[in-house]
C-alpha cells in the first residue's frame, strides 16, 4: 500500500480507534516499568496519529496510561472520584515519568522527594515497581546517604541541616525491605553517626503534628498561648494531582527510630548471642520461683532478643488493562475487599490524614481520620532506648553540640496489654486536667489529677474529680466493629436518643474521646517489672499519650513516665520521658517502639 493510500485511510480513523491502539500498545507486561515509550514510535506512524493521541488534546489516552501504570486506590478513596478528573491524571502521569527519570539520573529536587512519598503513601503494588525496579530508589538512597555522611556540618546537605529533606529521605528508607542484603558501609553509614545522633538528640527535632499543650484544638485566642517542647514540624507546597495545597512533613524522629531499629535488629539475627551472659540467671520462671529469684529469666532474655517490629513488605502488584472507565468503580471494590487491606495503602491512610490535617499545626482541620478506633487493643512488645542522664543533659544544655563519638543507648524490654475505652455523643467527655503552664497536663496523659476509674464487664466508669461528674465509656470489642470507620455503639442511638443498656443499637458512630487503659501481664511483670497504664488519644492527629506508673505505689524507683507516640503500620513509635521536669522543657527522654501483636487486619 503505499503511503499516500495508507494517509487516506488513517484520516478516516476515529481518533477513539487511536487512543485505543495506542493504549494497548503500551498497556503490557513487558513496557510496564518506566516512560510509556512507545507513544512515540507510534505518533512516527502518521500525522492523524499524532494529532489524536498529542497530549494536549487527548488526555484520556494518558490518563488511562497512568491508570494503568501506577495505582489510585488510595487517592480514590482518599479524595473522592471527583479529584481524579481526567486531565488531573494525564498531568500527574506527566508529572511522575519526569520525577522517576530524576530519581534514576540521582537529581532529586524537593518536590521530586514529595512525589516519591505520596507514591509511597499511594502504593498497592504498582508505584513500588515504578520507583524500585525502574528508577532504582534504593541507589539513590545510598548516594544520598554517603553524601550527608560525607557532608560539612554547615553544609545544606548535611543530615542534621535540612530536616524536611532528611525526613523524605528517611520515610522512604523505611520502605527498602531487603536490608539483609545492604551493603554494610552503607548500613553503617546510617547507624552511626546519622541515625544515631538524631535519636540522641530527638526533642531537637519534629515530634509531634500538633502542640503537646492541649488535647483539643485550640481556639484562635488560646492557639496564641499553646507550646510545644520539640520544634513544630516544617509545612510544605505540594503539587499532587495538579493541585496544590499544603502538608505537614512526615516526622523525622519516627521515621529516623522505624530505620535504625530495622537495620539492627538485622544485625542481631546475624550476630550469635553471647549464652554465658545469661548464665547466672534461672533458665525459666518456674526455676525462678523455685530458687525464690525476681527479675527476667533466661528465656525472657532470649524471647527479647528475639522481638522484632513490624517490617515493610513488597505489596504484590495487580496489573490491570481494561480500557473501560468502569475500572474506577471495580478497583475501589478490589481495593476495599483485597490484599491492600493487609499489605497495600489502607495502612497508610491515617499517615496521609495527619499530613493533611495538621499542614497548620497550630490551628489544624477537625479530622475522624487519623486513628482508627480499636487499633490499640491488643499485647505489645517492643523496646525503650535510654541514654546516660549526663550525657542527655550536656546536648540539652549545648543545642549546637554534636557527639564526637556515638553517645551509649541502653535498650530495655517494653510489655504491655491495652483495652480502648470510648465516649460517643450525647454523652459529653471527660474535661483534660489542668497543668502548671495553663496548657491540659499532657504529663497526666490529659486527664484531671486524681481521676478514679471503676470497671465493668463492657465499660468503663470515670469520675472527674473537679466537676464530680461521671462519665460513661464503652469498651471497645472487636465484633461491634463495622469493619470501615464506625462502631455499633451499644446504649444511646443518635437517632432516637434512647437506651438500650444490652443490646446493640443500629446506630454507627465515631467516638467524640478514646481513653486507655493497660497493664503488663503478670508473667513479663515478674521478669521486667510491674505497671499499669493509662491514656489517651487526641483524634484529631492520632497522637497517643500513655501514662506508666509501677503497679505497687511503694516502688518510685520504677519511674512514673509518659509515652507519647503514633501507629504506624502497626508499630506505635514515639518517646517516653519522664513527668518530674516541667512539661514544656525537655525532659529525661529517649525512644521507643512497639509491636502489636494482635492481628488487626482479622477484626
């Protein structure tokens, strides 16, 4: 045919033909890693070609490309339908091969960091196997990594300059699952001093999304007045979608603990603990009993040792090439009902939420997003990092002090068991004690000094000691949960607002107050001590604070500390410190993790 015939024919083409010979030709297994690159070959084909699928003028074919390519479960269900237009996906799918090929030539800007964040955030599978197969992250990683070590400490690449680009850096670190395999300079290079030194030195750096004073969002006047003991976490510009808007910066000091506690625990699992230096101790608690002997035996030692956090995991990718825009409607069913519920973006979604809530965190957006009701019910185990008090003391006194050599941490064992205790309208919460600041005793986990609590079989009764009102909480059971937001709250319905003391009512609600309460089991109590906890949430960020005092009032020396923290990803990661210092200095503190080990994706 020749081509004057062949032209004559492609103009009779409908360009919706076009679109579709141009998606399914780069809508394959085999050209799903990186740039759509055979757009190009065929817009050679012929000029009615290039004119149906030119950008500009068919953002369909693109935006079905970046269906295609990257996952949107998570935006879908984030934003809503309306926000993923046709033209906003086209630009994103734009916006994101430019960021991939800067991530693979090592030329990062800040707002490429971003993009590769959200991807993150977003990631069922497919943005993973962008960033990771393709653009090779992981080398940028380690370039970036080498380079800050490298650094002059007044450089603006410095680790400890620079901390909104540092936590990018770092919350991306805690995606690379294959740390066994890390080469160790680079492991190393992380450690110490990097990692290290932040940890240290944490109440320098962003710990919380919002002001530790006050449980409640402050009033505009009251917001004047509000304090927090570590610096206010950097807002930035974000372009997403073709919008912007801003967020708040990921917390360093989470993401910092979450990456150094991976790499070694990895060392452990490689590393032969040392048997005879448990010798001395009775080989079981049965023992122990037997020879009258307190404290942890060897098998608490060893189970310690053994402990491990909730890793990052590769989430298994779905490729999916219909061309029908029915697609929107069936992935939000699959992602709802499939594997992204246990691996895949759903366990991100309160992390997203705070980003976008407390973007101002002195007057952040009322938001039922960022803590899932439930999510702390369960047996914990993790750990607590401790530095010496003198050397805690000397980076207090000198804020520009950088440690020559690595300061000590002792890790020490954490165990506890949680019950959640809610409050849902019309009953009215209990009021948040009162501090020597005027801010809402974050040292008493936000609750009025004094607070007494009686027990019953599905609740709980508190007395507020100022207003001497009591105050009703439901405990919280797995089976009443509806699986997405709400709990069938038993008692009053919204609706009627009549009672019905046993049985369930058909209302749904999310709670307007979560306390907590916990304690160790007596069988980790014998071996690491005795304690009982009590808490709370602040909804509007999901910061949990969990006052811990020793079960026997006599034994002071066990410390009265508070652990503030967020889940993430089924971690709850944060700082204890403890509640003798004034609560807007800086405190005795350090880090600590825990796991959860109830399987939450089963409830």
């Amino acid at each position: 045919m020749s081509l004057t015939r062949f032209t004559a024919i492609a103009e009779t083409v409908p360009n919706e033909l076009w679109e579709r010979i141009a998606y399914f030709a780069n809508a394959r297994e085999d050209s799903f890693l990186g740039p759509p690159k055979d757009i190009v070959n065929i817009c050679l084909a012929c000029r009615s070609f290039d004119r149906a699928i030119r950008f500009d003028d068919n953002p369909s074919l693109y935006a079905r490309i970046f269906r295609f390519k990257f996952d949107y479960h998570a935006p879908l269900r984030r934003f809503g339908i309306n926000w993923l237009t046709t033209r906003s996906m086209a630009l994103e799918l734009k916006k994101r091969i430019i960021v991939l090929k800067q991530v693979r030539q090592r030329v990062c800007t800040m707002q490429d960091l971003w993009t590769c964040y959200l991807m993150m955030l977003e990631n069922d599978g497919r943005n993973e196997r962008q960033l990771i197969e393709w653009a090779h992250l992981y080398g940028y990683l380690k370039r970036e990594t080498c380079l800050r070590y490298e650094a002059d400490l007044h450089s603006n690449t410095n680790w400890f300059q620079n901390t909104e680009t540092t936590s990018l850096l770092l919350w991306l670190w805690t995606r690379v699952d294959d740390v066994r395999i890390e080469n160790p300079r680079v492991r190393d290079s992380l450690i110490y001093p990097l990692l290290h030194n932040l940890i240290v030195a944490s109440f320098r750096y962003p710990n919380f999304y919002g002001p530790e004073s006050h449980l409640h969002i402050p009033s505009t006047e009251v917001a004047r007045c509000t304090w927090s003991s570590t610096p206010t976490t950097p807002v930035a510009r974000v372009n997403h979608f073709a919008k912007e808007f801003d967020l708040a910066t990921p917390l360093l000091n989470v993401a910092s603990f979450l990456v150094w506690t991976v790499r070694l625990e990895t060392i452990r699992e490689v590393t032969p603990f040392d048997r005879s230096s448990i010798s001395s101790l009775p080989p079981d608690r049965e023992s122990a009993i037997a020879r009258r002997m307190q404290g942890p035996t060897q098998t608490d030692v060893l189970e310690f040792h053994r402990a491990q956090i909730r890793a990052p995991t590769h989430c298994p990718s779905v490729l999916c090439t219909s061309f029908e825009e029915e697609i929107l409607t069936q992935c939000v069913k699959e992602s709802s009902e499939g594997i992204s519920l246990v691996l895949g973006s759903r366990r991100y979604d309160q992390d997203w939420h705070r980003l976008a809530a407390c973007s101002d965190s002195r007057a952040p957006s009322l938001n039922d997003n960022a803590y899932t009701p439930g999510a702390l019910l369960g047996n914990w185990e993790g750990f607590f990092v401790q530095p010496s008090l003198e050397d805690h003391i000397a980076l207090v006194d000198d804020p520009n002090r950088i440690p020559a050599e690595p300061v000590p941490l002792y890790r020490h064992p954490l165990y506890f068991t949680l019950q959640e205790h809610h409050c849902y309208d019309p009953d009215v919460p209990l009021a948040p004690g009162s501090d020597c600041t005027g801010g809402q005793d974050v040292l008493n986990a936000w609750l009025p000094q004094g607070i007494t609590l009686k027990q019953y079989e599905n609740e709980i009764e508190a007395l507020d000691p100022v207003s001497h009102r009591n105050v009703r909480y439901h405990t919280f059971l797995p089976k009443r949960w509806d699986g997405t937001q709400n709990e069938r709250v038993p008692g009053t319905s919204r609706k009627s607002g009549g009672t019905d003391e046993n049985n369930l009512t058909n209302s749904f609600s999310y709670p307007n107050d979560i306390l907590i309460t916990g304690q160790t089991s007596e069988e980790n109590g014998a071996a690491w001590g005795h304690y009982i906890l009590i808490g709370r949430v602040r909804l509007w960020d999901g910061l949990i604070v969990l006052l811990r005092t020793p079960r026997d009032p006599t034994r002071s020396d066990l410390g009265r500390w508070i652990f503030r923290g967020y889940l993430h990803d089924y971690n709850l990661v944060g700082h204890w410190r403890e509640t003798s210092t004034s609560p807007n200095l800086t405190g005795y503190q350090g880090g600590f993790v825990a796991h959860n080990l109830l399987d939450h994706t089963c409830m």
